[in-house]
C-alpha cells in the first residue's frame, strides 16, 4: 500500500513532525512490507503481554542505539523511506519515540492508544 494514497488514514498533522494513527487504521498495515511497526515497550512488557507479529523490539531507553539514518541499527535507513508506526502500551512512550525518530528523518507514525487499542480494534499479538 502506497502512503501517498493512504494519508487519510492518518490524523490531522499536530506540528509535532509524526502523525497518530488509530489502532484500525493500523491493522490495515499489518502485512505491509513498506511499513515496519516498532514496540518500544520494555522487553518485558513485551514478553507479558506480546507485540504485534514481526515489530522490531527497542525499548524506549535504547531507541538511539537501534535507530541509525544510515541503516547500521536495527531500523532501516531513512532513505529507504519505509513508514515506521510505534507502538507502546497507552501511545506516550511511542510519542516520545516518534518525536525522536522524526525528528532525525524518519517518517514515523504513533499508534493511538497503544498496544491495547491494538487488540481491541481486533489485532493479533505474538509472544
């Protein structure tokens, strides 16, 4: 799915350089292979409650160390031009995130409401 045809999937800009995006609007990404969901929750959150299926794992407090423009880290490099959603429990953390890769050129997208709108809007998770 092209994001040049799907920005209307994501809300109004807030100026703060990344979009939230609902948790059903999210879903639709799921299988996208242009889109790379991160969870930044801490890896024991993440193995209590599980993640969403193939999202990368870098807790909040390594963010930095995994999120290289250059692709060195476990993100892609930004010239790649993947849409990269984060998620964390309740979309603060993921917020923070976002801000952080956006703001490095990353084109990010926070998911509202976190993994748990994630499941209630009928997500699957994996642990």
């Amino acid at each position: 799915m092209l994001f040049t045809n799907i920005l209307s999937a994501f809300s109004a800009g807030n100026n703060t350089g990344f979009e939230n995006i609902s948790a059903s609007s999210a879903i639709q990404f799921a299988n996208d292979e242009d889109v790379i969901f991160v969870d930044v929750r801490s890896r024991s959150e993440i193995q209590t409650y599980g993640t969403i299926k193939n999202a990368i794992i870098a807790p909040l407090n390594e963010l930095n160390m995994h999120a290289k423009t250059d692709g060195s880290g476990l993100l892609p490099s930004v010239e790649e031009g993947k849409k990269i959603i984060l998620v964390c429990a309740s979309g603060a953390r993921s917020g923070v995130a976002a801000q952080q890769l956006a703001s490095i050129g990353y084109d990010v997208a926070n998911l509202s409401g976190g993994i748990g709108a994630w499941v209630r809007a009928g997500g699957a998770v994996t642990r």
